[in-house]
C-alpha cells in the first residue's frame, strides 16, 4: 500500500524536531552536527534569533495579501538585492525550480522583445541541476531526472562543462541564453573556473545572447562573496537564487539587468506567493546578516580551515577519500569509496551530510559555523572512514 506521502524520496529515518545553530536533535533526543544545512538552504544554521523575531513579528501583522497589492517587505528585499548585485530588479517565488522558470521565460522574452523571436534555443551543461519542473529537466536533460517524464520540451542544448570550444560550436543564430552553475551543486560541487565564466560572458555577447547564472546552491554568501560569480568578475544579466536567501523559509527570485527584463511587463508573469509578507521578512533578515560587517571575511577565514583540514583528512585516508573540491563552505569530497557508504557511516557520528553526483559529498555547514564545529566535523568524518576501512 502506498504510503500517504508519496514516496519520492529515498529518506533516512531520522525524524528531527528541534535545531539551534549547526545542530538538530531527533525525537529520541539525540543531537547531531548539521553539515547538509537542508541542501544549502540553513545558512544562518536553525532557529537563528534575528530570522525568529522577524518571522513571528511579520506573522502577528500579515501574512499573505497576494501580489495584486503594494508588498513594502517584498520592495525592501528588491532594493537590497538590487544595491548589492548587478541586478536592476527582482521577480520573487516561492522555490529555485520556479526562479529558474523564469530565467527561461525572460530570455525567449528577450529575444522577442528586441525583435528576434526566432532565438529560443537555451544551452546548458552536462551535469547541471536547475529544478524538476518539465522545462528544467528538460534544460538538464540527464536520464535521471528525465526517465518517463517526456516528452521534454525542445530548445535546449547541452555541451560539456568546461568546454569552450563544444560551447561555441553550438551557438547558433537561435541562440537565446547560456545558463550556467558557477559552482555545480547536484553534479558534485564542480566550480566553473574564472576563465570559463569570463569566455561564456564574451560568447555571449558576441551572439546576443543573455548570460543567466543559477546561484540557488553557490549564492547567499555560501562561497564568501555573497554571490559566486564575483570571485570571477563576471557580471550576467540574469540570476536564479533560492535556498539560502530564506535561511529556511521558501522564497527564491530571478534578478535582471534593466534590458534583460524589459519585456516582463504586467500580465507576463505571475506568482500567488511569491515574496509574500512572510518570506520576504525573513529573507531580508537574512541578507541583513550577511552583509553585515565582518560576516563574510569570516565565512572566508572558516572555509580556509575547512579546506585544509579536509586536505589532511585526505592524506589521511587515500583508501577511502580521492581529493576535496569546491568553494567557500559549498565544499565536496571526492571518494574511492561508494559516497553513500561515508555519508551513512557520518550518519553513525551523528554527522549530516549530503552525497552528490560523481561520487562525492557535500560538506555544507551553516555560514556561521563556529572552528570547534569544523574540528568536530572532521574528527566525525576521520571516524566514519575509519569505522569503514576497518569493517
């Protein structure tokens, strides 16, 4: 008999009912280091005071007006979002899947707007995740999201991450967007070198077409700059962001560039929730943390020592463990051993964390991850393989 939730999920039988900062308890009471932040989302790790007071503050006022109304939190989270990026405005939604919609709608757009409708044609990369939805499956194309689930929409192209040269051979006069991850999440945490992203910027411009980033895993401060694509200097003309802009409450947006979003006028577009009273209360406590002083220069001294003490953990288990990649605190081990081995022998530490594709997982602690959790991680970790290359 089928379960009343429908099992889509391959889940663990963790049950947990209570969290504060890096650390969840279960219901038999047991705590456990929270290293997969619910997939990137919990930057400010769980029950931060400042995302408490805003959300219980906003719940006794209002909750919900829709968007047929002036939303003041909604405009304050869009001039924040707009003076801290390159973005000139912001569409709100509820979840990374739906802001990635839109990037797809606002490049068609685009090119019809600016009199080339014929350019529909959005070039992705392999190993890239932008959601479930038929048309982000369809962008990703990987059998894995898209086994019996077409047919998939037409329109996409996908070319070898990396690959300048496969990039450019598949340009066309149909060319509307390149969509790209500077740092892959669901593929195995595989950051897009600067040279990559700066040769994609150029190629785009070049064939008209708009450069649209997915920063919904790698944004929000989780690789020390608050978005990914500054450590290159690239500016795109559209972005998809989620997860950690909410710190756990489901919000996400597409940001454009002034030109890029000069088609989206009224009735283009539309959302019931999104950038609700709520979730754009939390989520500029969020960025008003974030950017507060100080915040990310310790993001980016923690990620240093987490990065060399994954080094020595490496050194220590060339058995178990290949190499560590990534960037910030959006951190991926590189395993010779199955990664749901060591993500299950973590779990016996009470370590969370979360496997990706290429044999890896993910290390995500929460941005404000203090050192002692970062040692006790990795003393967890040195356990779990440990305990694995002695069974």
């Amino acid at each position: 008999m089928i379960s009343p939730v429908m099992p889509t999920y391959a889940r663990t039988a963790h049950a947990f009912v209570k969290g504060e900062g890096a650390w969840l308890v279960d219901e038999t009471g047991r705590r456990h280091l929270d290293f997969g932040a619910g997939i990137a989302v919990n930057c400010l790790g769980h029950a931060h005071p400042k995302l408490v007071a805003a959300l219980t503050e906003q719940a006794g006022q209002v909750w919900h007006t829709s968007n047929l109304y002036r939303v003041p939190n909604q405009e304050k989270l869009a001039r924040m979002l707009s003076d801290n990026t390159f973005a000139d405005t912001a569409f709100f939604t509820n979840s990374g899947a739906e802001a990635m919609e839109l990037c797809i709608k606002l490049s068609r757009k685009y090119q019809s707007h600016i009199g080339h409708p014929e350019k529909i044609e959005i070039i992705t990369f392999e190993g890239c995740f932008h959601g479930r939805t038929i048309a982000t499956i369809s962008a990703a194309g990987a059998p894995k999201l898209t086994d019996g689930f077409g047919p998939l929409l037409p329109g996409f192209i996908q070319v070898p991450f990396g690959d300048v040269d496969a990039l450019r051979a598949a340009i066309t006069d149909k060319t509307a967007a390149i969509f790209v991850e500077p740092v892959q999440g669901e593929g195995g945490i595989v950051p897009a070198p600067a040279r990559f992203l700066t040769a994609i910027r150029a190629l785009c411009d070049e064939a008209g077409a708009l450069m649209v980033l997915d920063e919904i895993q790698c944004g929000v401060g989780r690789t020390g700059k608050l978005f990914a694509h500054e450590w290159s200097g690239v500016t795109p003309d559209v972005m998809g962001i989620a997860k950690g802009i909410g710190g756990g409450f489901p919000i996400g947006a597409c940001l454009a560039t002034e030109r890029a979003a000069a088609g989206m006028v009224a009735g283009t577009h539309g959302s019931t929730y999104g950038g609700n009273p709520l979730g754009a209360s939390v989520a500029c406590a969020v960025l008003d943390e974030v950017l507060s002083d100080g915040f990310l220069d310790n993001v980016r001294r923690t990620a240093s020592a987490l990065n060399q003490k994954l080094g020595a953990l490496i050194d220590a288990h060339p058995d178990t463990l290949e190499s560590a990649r990534g960037e910030g605190l959006m951190m991926g081990i590189k395993c010779k051993a199955p990664n749901m081995d060591i993500v299950n022998a973590c779990y016996a530490e009470d370590l969370l964390t979360v496997p990706a594709g290429d044999n890896v997982v993910r290390i995500l602690p929460p941005l404000n991850v203090t050192p002692e959790e970062i040692d006790l991680a990795i003393s967890k970790i040195d356990a779990a393989c440990t305990a694995i290359e002695t069974a």
